[in-house]
C-alpha cells in the first residue's frame, strides 16, 4: 500500500474529524481521481504525440487514451476527428502513487518552486500546469525530443476550496503563501 494512502487513513481522516465538521467518517473529504493532460501544440506530428503518449505512460504507469479535437479550427490547421493529446484518469492505488512522487519528487525538482497556486475551481479540485515533463523522475532528459507541458487536475469530494485545501496540505502539497 502507499504511503500516502496509509497517512490519509491514519492520519488525515483523524485530524480531519477532530476538526469537528465531520461526524461521519464518510463525510471525510477524499481525493476522488487525478486526470493527467498533455497536449500537443502541432497536430500533424504523429511521431511526437507518440512520444508523449510514451512519457505519459512512463509518469502515470498507465497507458494514456488518445484526446481528439472536437472542432475544425481553420486559423490551427485542426480538422475535426484529428490526433491533439493523450490523458490519464489515475485512480486507486495509482493515484496515492502518483501524488505521493509528485509532492515528494517531482514540484522539489521544479526551478524557482514557491508553491503550488491556490487554483482552485470552486468545488474542490485544484489543476496546476507544470512546463516541463523532465520534472519527473521516470523521464531522462537526455531522450526527450520535445519538452512538453502538461495539465494535473486534482478532484476531491470536498464541497468547498477550504476543504480541499486544508485535505492537501494534510497529503503534504505544498501550497504558495497568500500574496
């Protein structure tokens, strides 16, 4: 088991009810499921979505699904139907295993870290975008043809921004301090 799944159940949920909001330990809030999203800026290069499917899978440890453009967007070169991007839903077991590497691995990794942003959306999922893939410890940089960015979305059953924040910082995220 995780890590950071063992902390949550032993120690966040506890602090979290002592807190006195939850009577319930399934009122707990929890994270639900992480969605990894990179996508690519020039749609014609199979060989480099390839590669990011690739990296993605070696980040995630689970193979990406293919994303496809909804739209025609002349001004893009984008037809409809074509190849943009890969994405992972990451949840379980993989899940804590991927948080536990991004806190602990990956954002320390990151130049002139100060924090994660307080981005969330107002029902309790945080997304921060990250530059760089060769933050994570799987990727060598060395054999990276593109540096490529990517999107991580945090879902959590938290009704509020508070709650989802104060969850994380209990899992070890490290927010950025109020301006």
């Amino acid at each position: 088991m995780a890590k950071l799944r063992e902390l949550y159940e032993k120690d966040v949920v506890t602090k979290l009810r002592e807190s006195g909001r939850y009577k319930n330990p399934m009122q707990v809030p929890r994270v639900r499921k992480i969605v990894v999203n990179m996508c690519v800026t020039t749609a014609v290069d199979r060989d480099l979505l390839k590669a990011v499917a690739e990296d993605l899978a070696r980040i995630t440890g689970q193979k990406p699904v293919i994303t496809k453009a909804r739209k025609s967007i002349s001004n893009f070169k984008l037809r409809a139907g074509m190849a943009i991007g890969a994405k992972v839903t990451l949840r379980g077991r993989r899940m804590f295993e991927f948080l536990e590497r991004l806190v602990s691995a990956a954002l320390p990794r990151i130049r002139d870290f100060r924090g994660v942003p307080r981005a969330f959306d107002g029902r309790g999922s945080l997304t921060l975008g990250v530059r760089e893939q060769t933050i994570f410890p799987e990727i060598d940089p060395d054999r990276v043809k593109r540096v490529q960015g990517m999107d991580i979305t945090i879902v959590t059953t938290a009704r509020t921004n508070d709650e989802a924040r104060e969850l994380l910082q209990l899992l070890g995220m490290p927010f950025a301090s109020a301006p």
